[in-house]
C-alpha cells in the first residue's frame, strides 16, 4: 500500500490516549510513516475528527473545546506526507455514491469516503469502523 486515506474514527483515537485503540493507532501512523506512505483526508474526515475531538473535550468538561478543535487540527495537519483531497461533486459520482451504499450496505457520510478515495486511487484505508466489512472483502480497499 503507498497510498492510505485516514478515517475519522481513526484520528479521534489517534489523539485519545484514554482509548484502548491508542496504541495501535500510534503503531499504524508510525509504519506508514516508516513506509513513506502518502496519507490523505477529505474536508468530510476533517469535519468528522474535529467534531468528535469538540464532542470529546465537552464530555471531558475541557474549558474550550475551540482550542481542541484547533491543537487537534494542526496536528493532523503536521503529518508527513499528508494531502487533503476533495470529494467528487460532479453528477455521476453522486449517482456512484449511491450505488456503494447499495452494494456495500453504506451509509451516506461512509459511501462518500469509498467514492473520494476511489476517485483519488486511494487503495489502504486506516479505519475502525465495521461498516467497511464488505468492501475490504471485496478487495476494493486494504485495511491499514
């Protein structure tokens, strides 16, 4: 794999030391660096991750969740290797997005991650959601 798309679920545990995926995030975020993996996020992961991390420091009763938000940001943002890269807006994609949530049994938000990495030759996906089961199983992706 020389090429991984960083869900969000993924990056809110990646921050979260209180979580027991912490450390296998650390482990997977360090091997792809060591690999020079090139990683890529969406506007959608961005949003999702900084949703989760304002969420999370709200439970926490952190005094501003903003500055989370920001310090969370800006460590995504320094990984190495890291592009964002845009969702497809044109009208047949839409009509794909679609189509995945049929065949792979997706939810919107999740059918528009298989589409913007399929439209941007993402193989690997870096994920703990199981609502990817099928489409790992039908190859379409590698799990990180």
């Amino acid at each position: 794999m020389t090429k991984c798309y960083l869900d969000s679920n993924f990056l809110a545990y990646w921050k979260n030391r209180g979580v027991p995926q912490y450390k296998e995030t650390q482990r997977i975020v360090e091997q792809l660096q060591q690999n020079e993996t090139l990683l890529y996020v969406s506007p959608l992961v961005i949003d999702e991750y900084i949703h989760a991390m304002m969420g999370e420091a709200r439970v926490n009763k952190h005094y501003n969740p903003y500055e989370v938000a920001e310090k969370s940001l800006n460590d995504l943002l320094a990984l190495p290797l890291l592009t964002i890269v845009p969702t497809p807006w044109d009208i047949p994609s839409q009509t794909q997005m679609l189509t995945f949530m049929k065949t792979y049994s997706l939810r919107p938000r999740d059918a528009y991650h298989l589409l913007t990495m399929q439209a941007n030759d993402i193989d690997g996906f870096a994920t703990f959601d199981t609502d990817f089961a099928r489409v790992f199983a039908a190859k379409l992706l590698t799990k990180a």
